[in-house]
C-alpha cells in the first residue's frame, strides 16, 4: 500500500459546503508540523490546502489585513495585499489574497501561546514568564498582567498560562492549568487543575478545568474549551455557571466562530507525552482536525481530518471573504520580490 502524500486529510461533505456557504477560509497553526496551513473552498465539495513553514507556530492573530504569527522565537507580522496576489507571477489571477511578511520581532524563546491585537499593541500570553506582554520593537516583551498567585516574572512556566480573551481592546478572560507559583507545579495534577481567570479583578471564576484552552468571549457570554475532555463549555463569568455546549471524543484546541458557526481545532495526543499521560484514552486516539460546530443547536456539522503530517492544532482563525489566499513565510527569498507602496505594488524579477 502506498504511503498518503504530506497534508492529505479526509473532510465530510459538510465541511466543504459550511466553507462555500459562508464564502471564508481558514488558516490553522501546527507547532508540531511547523507549519500555518491556509484551507480555501474549491467548490461546494471540495477544499484546497496551502502549508506554508513557520516554525513552532503556534498563536495566531488578524486585524484587518494584517495577520501575526507566533513561532519558535519571533513573532512575524505579515499583510494581505490583494493587489500582489492578483499578479502573483507563478498564478496570475488565482489568489484573491496574499499575506506577505513585512516586519519580524525578535522575541526569544517565550513559549507564547495566544496572541490577538488590542487598541494599544499586540498582546501575547508568555507562557514561559507566566505573564501577559505587549511585544513592540522595544524591547523582547513588555509584562503587563501576571496572575495574582504568580510572585516574580521569571522563565519557569509556572502555571501554564495560554489561552487569552479580549473585550474591547483589551485581555478580559484567561486560562491556565494551575495556580502555583513554583517551576512547572502545573504538571502534577494537570487535567484537574485548570482555571479561567478574570484579569479585570484577578479572580478565579471557574476552577478544577481539564486543561482549559482557547477561551474567546462572544455575544452569548464567555466559550473556553476542556482540551483533556473534549467539551465546549459556555461560562457565565459574573456567577461562574457553567453550560456544556457540545462534547467530542478528542483533544480540543483552537477555537474561532464566523456567524452560528464555530471552528474547533482537534489534536492526535502523543503517545510518548509525559504531559498528556494522565488524560483520557477515549480523548486520545482521534485525528489531527477541524470540527465545524453550529452554535444554535450543538450539532457538528462539519469535520476535516489529517491522515499525514498534522498530529497537533494550536489556532484557528477564519479568514472572511477570501475564497482563495496565499501566505509567503520568511523560509524562502520569494516573499522579498513582492513590492508594495502607499500607492502602487511590483513584482520584481528576481536576480539570476
């Protein structure tokens, strides 16, 4: 029998339809595979991948036309320019956008999870400082929120902060998957000791969470996923009520929504993680994918799974209104030869 090609994955009729319908694309972040994959609608029946390398990637933010990136030790800012993409020299009149990188900082190795643009910066969830920072081209990072229980900024990973929610500019909600305050003291009891936090008050609203993941706040209230036991779970933050909205026998991260639907991210556990031991087998075995969730009834109604090259999902964002993107990573010279002004872009011949 011969071996599937990288990147092929199976998806259900709905899936593809959900795409076309709501005319969007997805872009998802695998750290384990070191790549940001672009996944287009080619028809009501079928899809179209595009992997690009970005390595360690892990959180992923839009504003506008701008996307950020969070790989192993930068985050790399990149910007569509629809007009580059329309001219691409290697398919001209194909893509209907094209993010290419304009700007990289250097941040070191933070382990940084979340990232989502506020009013003032761009805000990231340092999971190694156990913090949340601005990163600007000041300095490698800037603290701005640590949780109460976390006595000195420092390179230890303490209680495994990661997931970030914002309201109105600014973070709101986060997760993590304990309150201690000593080198890694998550570890131990890590599918049990999960909490959601508000950073307003500092207060724990919800506790004993199963590795609680991708917290975002919708209009409904406040949606965090239980990656150790496959639950969307709906939170009311001013009692701490908890609703389970739907449940999956997998490992849930990653979680974005584009009218009553919802984009859940699936990952294929690590048999040889010393982590992810204490969890579950029924929450071990599925594939590497995309969940589509309708928000109204709770029904999966959509589903992509990977047979090769993706075992592990950190984020997902919807791209509206592109049927067909591109994204260039900083791995190759091409993203160098697409020239943008205030007023005019160039593809520039490249030297031989």
């Amino acid at each position: 029998m011969s071996t599937p090609p990288p990147f092929s994955c199976t998806y259900s009729s709905g899936f593809a339809a959900v795409l076309h319908q709501l005319n969007l694309s997805l872009a998802l972040s695998t750290y384990q595979a070191g790549k940001v994959i672009l996944i287009s609608p080619n028809d009501v029946q079928s899809i179209i991948q595009l992997p690009r390398s970005f390595g360690k990637a892990m959180g992923l933010a839009l504003r506008a036309d701008q996307m950020a990136i969070a790989t192993l030790d930068e985050v790399i800012l990149l910007r569509n320019s629809p007009d580059l993409a329309r001219h691409y020299p290697k398919k001209p009149g194909v893509y209907d956008a094209l993010y290419l990188p304009r700007a990289t900082f250097f941040t070191g190795p933070l382990d940084i999870h979340d990232l989502e643009w506020g009013h003032d910066g761009l805000y990231a969830v340092n999971t190694s400082f156990s913090c949340i920072c601005r990163i600007d081209d000041q300095y490698n990072f800037t603290p701005v929120w640590q949780p109460p229980f976390i006595s000195k900024i420092a390179a230890e990973d303490r209680c495994h902060l990661n997931g970030m929610a914002m309201h109105s500019g600014r973070p709101a909600y986060v997760t993590a998957f304990g309150t201690g305050d000593t080198p890694r003291s998550w570890r131990p009891a890590v599918t049990t000791n999960g909490v959601v936090m508000d950073v307003g008050t500092g207060q724990i609203i919800s506790r004993d969470l199963a590795m609680p993941h991708s917290p975002r706040l919708y209009p409904e209230g406040l949606f965090v996923l239980l990656s150790a036991r496959g639950t969307l779970l709906q939170i009311e933050p001013a009692s701490g009520a908890q609703t389970e909205i739907f449940q999956y026998p997998g490992f849930l991260r990653g979680l974005d929504r584009y009218g009553d639907y919802l984009f859940i991210g699936v990952s294929r556990i690590r048999p040889t993680s010393k982590t992810f031991s204490q969890i579950d087998d029924r929450f071990k075995a599925a594939p590497a994918g995309i969940l589509v969730v309708h928000l109204p009834t709770g029904q999966l109604v959509g589903q992509l799974s990977y047979q090769t090259s993706v075992e592990e999902i950190y984020d997902i964002k919807v791209l509206p209104g592109l049927r067909r993107p591109n994204i260039m990573s900083t791995n190759t010279e091409e993203h160098k030869l697409g020239l943008a002004t205030p007023t005019a872009t160039y593809w520039a011949v490249p030297k031989t």
